[in-house]
C-alpha cells in the first residue's frame, strides 16, 4: 500500500475541513482520531475518492483519485459510518453477491466468493437472513464481508465500533485485528487503535500529532481538555 497525500486541502464553500497536508501512508494498521469535525471522515475520503482535493493531489498505488477514480475505488474499500445504508439487498448473501454481480463475474464464481467471505467473516449463519434484523456487529461485519469480497487491498473502516455493546465491539474489533487488508480506522475507541503501527491525530482540519499510539492519544487528552 502506498497512498500520498500532496499538498492536499478540502474546502466546503469556505468552511476549509482540511488545511493543506503532504503525508504517505505505508503501515498495514493506521488508526485516525481527533473530535468530532475536525476533519477525519473528510481525511479517509480522501483516500478512495469519496471527497476530491480542492487543492493538491492524492494517489493510491500510483493511481490518482480524480483522474484514476474508478481504479482507486476498486483498490480502496470504504464501510461507512452508519454501514446499514451501505446494505443495498434485504439479504447478507444476496448483498454480498451484488458488487460481484455488478462485475460481471460467472454466477459460479459469485456463489464461490460468497460463501468464502461469509465463511472469513464467521457469518455463514447470517446468509439468508434480512440485513435490517441484525445486531449493530453483525451489520458492521456484513458491510465488511460486501467490500472486501470485491477484492480491495485496503479498508476504510469510518467509527466501526460506534454504538456498539461491548459483545458487538470484540466480535468486530477482533475481526479488524485479523484483517490481511491494509487498515485506516477512524475510531473514539482508544483501545481499538492502541496496537496499531500508526496514528494521526487531527484538530480544527489541522493534523496535529503523527506517530506511535501512546504518543499521539497523549496528546488527544491534551486538547480534549483544554
Ligand atoms: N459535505 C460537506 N459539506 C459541508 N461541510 C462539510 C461536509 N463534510 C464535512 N464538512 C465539514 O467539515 C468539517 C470536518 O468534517 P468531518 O471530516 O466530517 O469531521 P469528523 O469526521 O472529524 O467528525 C466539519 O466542520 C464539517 O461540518
Ligand atoms: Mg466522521
């Protein structure tokens, strides 16, 4: 993975969400914090293409996220932070199948790459049951199943352990744990990111800390509470 950020700033009418920032992310496991709107959903679009820079440049493996857009989309797998408006079908498997049905793929290979991901996922006992009756887990891990069975090498996971009970909460933050796709989480869950190889933290659309985890949560208390 190799995504660079050059010079990259977002503006919303002339609310700027990002000031000007040149960065490269290269960890497997890269967790992203700071308040609320300070600037880390607008971050992580940035990544797959979701937000374009206003100014500067981002690349994904060498692929540009405006020029490139379609390429970086399958590179870069986005689960949003309310996954269920992500869920497009009633059914896990039939949602499951849907962004492979979309590529065209033989209904052989679609059934195949189904039940493996559901399989990957510990959620085979989901398959035929309707996405708007699972638990807030569930949901995130099946949102998780329909990205990555399109094949990304990289997952953007926006607040995946938000309003979850705590059963719900180990059950995703040990399926992210065991994830072989690169990983940015945005996350108020400290604990969730506290191994990860790489933290930023962002205040006021400024990225303020940058680094090991116990540092930059160090300083995330400090201006919490200032
Ligand atoms: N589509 C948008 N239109 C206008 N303002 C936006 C939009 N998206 C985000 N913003 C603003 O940009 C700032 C950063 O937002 P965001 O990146 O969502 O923050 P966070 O994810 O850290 O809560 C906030 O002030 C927010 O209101
Ligand atoms: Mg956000």
């Amino acid at each position: 993975m190799d995504i660079r950020f050059a010079d990259c700033s977002v503006r919303f009418g002339d609310r700027v969400a990002l000031h000007p920032l040149t960065l490269s992310l290269d960890q497997r496991r890269i967790g992203i914090i700071g308040l609320n709107g300070s600037g880390k959903t607008t971050f992580a679009r940035l990544i797959n293409g979701l937000v374009k820079p206003t100014t500067g440049s981002v690349t994904v493996n060498g692929l540009d996220t405006v020029k490139d857009d379609k390429a970086v989309l399958g590179q870069a797998g986005y689960i949003f932070q309310n996954p269920q408006n992500q869920l497009i079908m009633p059914i896990v498997a039939d949602d499951i199948a849907f962004g492979l049905k979309n590529r065209g793929l033989p209904k052989d290979e679609i059934e195949a790459r189904t039940q493996a991901v559901l399989l990957r996922f510990g959620i085979t006992h989901l398959a035929r049951r309707r996405v708007h009756e699972l638990s807030g887990g569930e949901t995130q891990l099946a949102a998780m199943a329909s990205v990555v069975v399109t094949g990304p090498q990289i997952l953007i996971l926006d607040e995946p352990t938000n309003q979850l009970d705590l059963k719900n909460r180990q059950m995703v933050a040990s399926t992210i744990g065991g994830l072989e796709q690169n990983a940015v989480v945005i996350s108020h869950d400290l604990p969730l990111i506290a191994d990860f190889e790489r933290v930023l933290l962002f205040h006021e659309g400024h990225l303020i800390a940058d680094g090991d985890p116990a540092e930059t949560i160090h300083r995330y208390h400090e201006v919490a509470l200032c």
